[in-house]
C-alpha cells in the first residue's frame, strides 16, 4: 500500500554546506531520473533572492560533475525561495503563500538542531504541517534524554508515520547488500549464531581529519558521530532475526529488537583516542578530550548472539578510507592435520567503502603430498563505487511515506541507550599518530579475539 507522494519539498537551511553537498546533487538525481516535478523551496536566513539560490545550485551541480543541462534547467525552474528568520511569523507565511496549492509538503530540517523547536512550531502556526512529511537531519539529539525530549516536542505536531530521521548509511547500496546478501540465500541463517560465529568486527576508517568541521566535531566526538547512529545501524542489519511477514514495519521491527538487546557499553570495554594535532582544528577546544577515534566491545543479550564478541572500530586520520565488516566463524574443534592454522582464517566479509565486496573466507588445500592449506576468499560479488547517492534514494523514500530506510522513535532510543554510558568523555583517553590504526591499547582490547582486520584499500582481502 503506497502513501501519496509528496507534492512539494522545502528545505531549511538552503544557504548552507548540507545543501550544497547532498541536497542538490540528490535533487538534482531525482530530476533526472524520476522526473521529481514539484515545486521545491528553499528557505534561509541569508538575505539572498531566487537568482542566488539558483546560482549555488548551478555551482553544487558542477561540483559535482552534475552537468546535464537540461535537468539542471528543469531543477532550477522548480526552485523557489523564501528568506527570513526562523523566529519571525512573517517567514513561514510566506512560506505558506510559496506553497500556493501543495497539500502535502515534505519539510526537510538541514539545520542546526537548535531550531528544530522554532521551525517545527512555525510550521505548524502557519498551517504547513498538515499532511507534512518532516526529514530530519543527524544528529538526532546529543544524548539519551535529548533524543526522547526532541521525539516529545515533534510528537506534538507530527506522527511518528511522517517523521523521517536520516541515517545516510542506510541509503547506501552495500549496506542494502548485507540484508539481501543474508535473505535472498538461506545458507547463511543456520550458520549466523553464537554456534558457528567466533566474534564480529566492524570497521570505518578515514584517512581525513576533522578538517573545517572542528566546532561541530568537537562537541560531537566519534561515539557521537558514527558509532550511534551508522556503526550500530550497519551491525542491527547484519545481526538482526529475519523478517516475518508482509507488515511494512518488518524490517524495522526486528532491528529494533536487536538493538533494544544490545547491552549497554561498559566503559572498560572502550579505547578512545584522538589524533596528535587534532587541538590545533579551528573550533576545537584547547586541551580538548573529545575522541576522532573509537574502539570497543559489545554483548548482544539475545539466545542467538549470547557471549558473541562485537567489536566495533571508527577513526579519522587513519591510514585508509573504508568500512568492512568481517564475521569470523569458529576453527574446527580440532587440528586435523595438524597444521599451523591462523586464528582469523575463515570469514565472511562485507566491505562498504570505497567499492562493495561480499566475499567468503575459507581455507583451501595446496597442491601437494602434504595436507596443508592456505585461506582463500571466493568473492561473491565485488563491485565500484557507482551507487545511487544515499541522498537521492532516502529523499525519494520520504517523498513517498517509505519509512524503512529511516531511524525509528524506539530504534533511536535504543542506540542511544547503547552509548549513553560512555558518552561526555568519560573513559580515558589515548593519542595516536595520524595515519597510525589509532592507539595500541585497541590491541588489548581485542586480544586473543584479535588480529583487528585492517581494511586494505587495493581490494585484497586483509
Ligand atoms: C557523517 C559523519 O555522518 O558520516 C562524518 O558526520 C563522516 O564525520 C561521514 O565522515 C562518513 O560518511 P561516508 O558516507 O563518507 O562513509
């Protein structure tokens, strides 16, 4: 059953960095492939007129090598533009009047979240939260208590139905992979418990810092900015039961159990570090202790992953950009031939970024009189990087009330219950060498689970 689409789309925020860098080239991909033919307003506090707006979009799309004229056109004409303060009445009645015949507007909040309050009020003074979708930007909330607070306040004026909480990794084709990769053959499920499953890792490495992004990063820090939100996402759809039936919340619905399920962080199983030079950031705090990087273990308390160590691992400034994740099962409970077998042989491994690969770790024998082998990947499939952008397909999602591809009341809740424990720089803190995998004390946090699995950028397994 299909909601109506939307029928026109506002964006807060249109002067800003998130408009620039994923609102227009994701626009910009549904202009062009769906045919999106709905006014979209823009809507800031900049002082600037239409022509500007159009003018920063024309300068994004070339940014980003998005340069078929005629839909740059197309998107230009559908733009509109109101200027005002968020606080004032007058914005968000012309806001109202740019709406003109729209019946069910889909609000996208790309701003600070400081005025998530204001705008949601505004809209809804000025009656443009009838029938409205609302997309809301991460992060959603700063804590535990944030998050339940600011679920209060938009409760208020939307249904949980229209809100749609962005959480980009869940746009993304590899991760999409994992659930189909899992679903779509059923001889992975009877291997996919504590029964065959030693330990979990997920990695997300980037080689960059924190760049121009020092005042926001700094009161974030990695737990914060990753590990809540992507990191835990990308693990419920790796660990999560199967869904049952035809109920459009399926999907959902089992993700949450997994995460309500996940025990809350122990601070002793958690090393974080920061980047030698990361004080130096414009907007930094001196002296600052917030984290660029983040290693730790979890429990799942469920019958399926009971005693399963998970370890988890987000840093910036290492020495590559990707994300994998790596499953590895149990060695065989005895050496049959009584070779010198690494502990880590035998996987299954899913790498995210920068290109997708799906491939399964075993050990195969080498030709000879002598029965020893050596660990083989078959790659089930490997592919580059050509997805649709995350932007374009959750935005296209939300046009159309499809919420699966979006953070929950109670999933949010749940991730947040997950790190509110060692959230505020409570844990000590360690420092690394930029393009070092982040401080040693990783090591022994992961021990005789270990080796970490270092993602290697070439494409060969690691
Ligand atoms: C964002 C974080 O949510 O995700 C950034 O705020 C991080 O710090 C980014 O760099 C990573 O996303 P991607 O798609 O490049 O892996």
């Amino acid at each position: 059953m299909s909601a109506p689409r939307s029928d026109a789309i506002v964006f807060f925020g249109a002067t800003g960095d998130l408009a620039y860098k994923q609102i227009f080239p994701a626009l910009y991909g549904l202009v062009h492939d769906e045919g999106l033919d709905v006014p979209i307003i823009g809507v800031a506090k900049a002082g600037w007129a239409l022509d500007q707006l159009k003018e920063r979009a024309r300068d994004s799309l070339a940014h980003h090598g998005l340069t078929d004229e005629a839909t740059v056109a197309r998107l230009c004409d559908l733009l509109r533009y109101v200027d005002g303060d968020y606080k004032d009445k007058q914005t968000f009645a012309d806001l109202r009047a740019a709406l003109g015949t729209a019946q069910r507007p889909l609000h996208y909040l790309a701003i600070p979240p400081s005025l998530f309050e204001t705008v949601a009020q505004g809209l809804s003074e000025a009656g443009c939260a009838e029938n409205a979708r609302l997309v809301i930007e991460k992060p959603f909330g700063h804590d535990r208590a944030s998050a339940q607070a600011l679920n209060a306040m938009l409760a208020r004026t939307f249904p949980e139905q229209n809100i749609f909480r962005i959480d980009h990794y869940l746009g993304k084709e590899p991760v999409q992979n994992i659930m189909y990769t899992r679903f779509a053959n059923p001889m992975f499920e009877p291997i996919w418990n504590r029964t065959h499953v030693r330990s979990i890792q997920i990695t997300m490495a980037e080689q960059f810092g924190v760049d121009d992004r020092g005042r926001f990063y700094d009161e974030t820090g990695a737990i914060r900015d990753v590990v809540q939100n992507h990191m835990l996402q990308v693990l419920a759809t790796l660990i999560m039961d199967p869904p049952t039936g035809e109920e459009h919340e399926a999907v959902r619905d089992r993700k949450a159990d997994l995460l309500k399920a996940i025990r809350p962080l122990d601070p002793r199983h958690v090393v974080r570090g920061q980047y030698a030079g990361y004080t130096g950031v414009a907007g930094v705090r001196p002296g600052s202790t917030v984290e660029t990087y983040v290693a730790l273990k979890l429990y799942v308390d469920t019958w399926r992953w009971a005693g399963v160590p998970i370890y988890i691992r987000a840093g910036k400034e290492l020495p590559v950009t990707a994300a994998e994740v790596v499953v590895e099962f149990h060695r065989p409970p005895r050496e049959t031939f009584g070779e010198l077998v690494p502990s880590s042989s035998g996987h299954m491994r899913f790498r995210l970024s920068p290109d997708m690969t799906v491939a399964l770790g075993v050990r195969a024998k080498l030709s000879g009189e002598r029965m020893v082998g050596h660990d083989v990947e078959l790659i089930l499939t490997e592919r580059p990087a050509s997805f649709m952008p995350p932007y374009q397909r959750l935005l296209g999602d939300a046009m159309r009330g499809l919420g699966e591809l979006f953070g929950r009341e109670d999933i949010v809740d749940a991730q947040w219950r997950v790190v509110d424990p060692i959230l505020d720089n409570v844990t000590p803190l360690y420092f690394y060498e930029k393009g070092s995998w982040g401080p040693s004390e990783a090591e022994q946090l992961i021990d005789r689970d270990g080796p970490w699995r270092n993602p290697i950028v070439s494409g060969e397994p690691s």
